[in-house]
C-alpha cells in the first residue's frame, strides 16, 4: 500500500531559524514518523513541484511536562529539511512568508 504525499508531509515548520536557511533553498517540514527520505523526496517533489537534492531528517523526543500532580511527555515527531538543487525553483509558500 502507497502512501499519499499528504500522509506524509504534514505541516511547515515557520520559526526563526528555518527562515533563515530558505534563501539556501532549505525548508522545513514536520513529517509522519514512519517516512523514510525516499519517501518525504518523493512528497515534496509531487505537492510544490520541485526537485529535491538531499533530505536530512531527526527525531525530536517529546518534552517532559507537568499540570498539577499529573505529569507526563508530548508526543514525539519527526522533522525533516529539505534541501532544493541549484535549477529548482523555490516554494511559494515560503516565499510569501518572507
């Protein structure tokens, strides 16, 4: 069973730091947990019509948090950067962030 770009890619990233690597052509994604980079290539290539260079993905481990006497942790994600090759056009969404 195929997966859908959209199960995929499931939201930009917009803080600080990752508008700073957009003029490197450079953009940041929070993905499923299960894609592997073929696949997270394979989504942004099909959504934004763009061609993918490299993937670099991390795990970020949920925070420890506390409400009264009930503690727990935030649910773990998986990000990915995403890096554009030199002829590639950049993505539109981001630049309207810009």
């Amino acid at each position: 069973m195929s997966k859908l770009a959209q199960d995929i890619i499931l939201r930009p990233i917009i803080t600080e730091e990752s508008m700073m690597y957009v003029s490197e052509k450079k953009y940041t994604f929070k993905v499923a947990k299960n894609a592997n980079k073929i696949e997270i290539a394979k989504a942004i290539e099909e959504l934004f019509g763009v061609k993918v260079a490299k993937v670099n993905t991390m795990n970020c481990l949920g925070k420890h948090r506390r409400q009264g006497y009930t503690e727990g942790y935030t649910a773990s994600w998986k990000k990915a950067i995403v890096t554009l090759t030199e002829d590639s056009k950049t993505i539109d969404f981001f630049d309207g962030m810009m």
